[in-house]
C-alpha cells in the first residue's frame, strides 16, 4: 500500500486508481473489474485509462508485490539441489570421482 500511495502522490490520483492502472500495464491483461460506491470512486476508477505510469512506476509496483520464490517451487528449487541418498547406489559411476557435487561441497567433502 506503501508504494501505491508513494506512486499516487507523484501522479496526484488516488491509490485506486494507480491500482487499476498498474493491472492495465500488465501484458496480457485486457481488462480489471472495478467496484464503486460512490459516482466519485467510479469515476476516478475509470480515470485509471488515462494514467500512463513510467518505467519506474510500475518496476516500484512490481517490486512491492512481488511475493518471491512462491511453494511448490521454492521447495522443488531445493530438492533439485540436493544429494538423493539413493544415487550412490543406483548410480556408483557417478561417485568415483567424489560426485556431482564435489566442487560444491568445499575441502571438507574432499577426498
């Protein structure tokens, strides 16, 4: 809400309709449902059409709702990177020369 609000300043508009306007940018996004209780919130949300954001703008929006790496992926990013235990078995040709993972492990693993 932060940046909204920091980005609705410097453009003199509401949050909402840096929100709405911020959603257009979106590729492949050609439309947003809007609600309204009020003429006025109707209208200032239809203005959203005609605020155009910088670069800047919509990279400080992007970066604040940026949720990172999201679950499943952050684990599966894990797993790709650790050592299945069954290798050794399945695969000793691997191993001869300390494994796939030698260089990662640092002295210690060394042989």
């Amino acid at each position: 809400v932060d940046a909204l609000k920091e980005v609705a300043a410097r453009h003199g508009a509401s949050p909402a309709r840096v929100a709405i306007a911020w959603v257009l940018s979106r590729p492949g996004v050609s439309s947003v449902i809007i609600a309204a209780r009020k003429t006025e919130q109707l209208e200032d949300n239809i203005r959203a059409v005609d605020l155009r954001l910088s670069d800047d703008d919509v990279r400080q929006l992007d970066a604040a709702s940026d949720p990172g790496v999201p679950y499943p992926k952050w684990m599966v990013l894990q797993l790709d990177t650790a050592e299945d235990p069954r290798s050794k078995i399945l695969h000793p040709e691997r191993y001869t020369e300390g494994g796939p993972w030698k260089d990662l492990r640092g002295p210690r693993w060394s042989s």
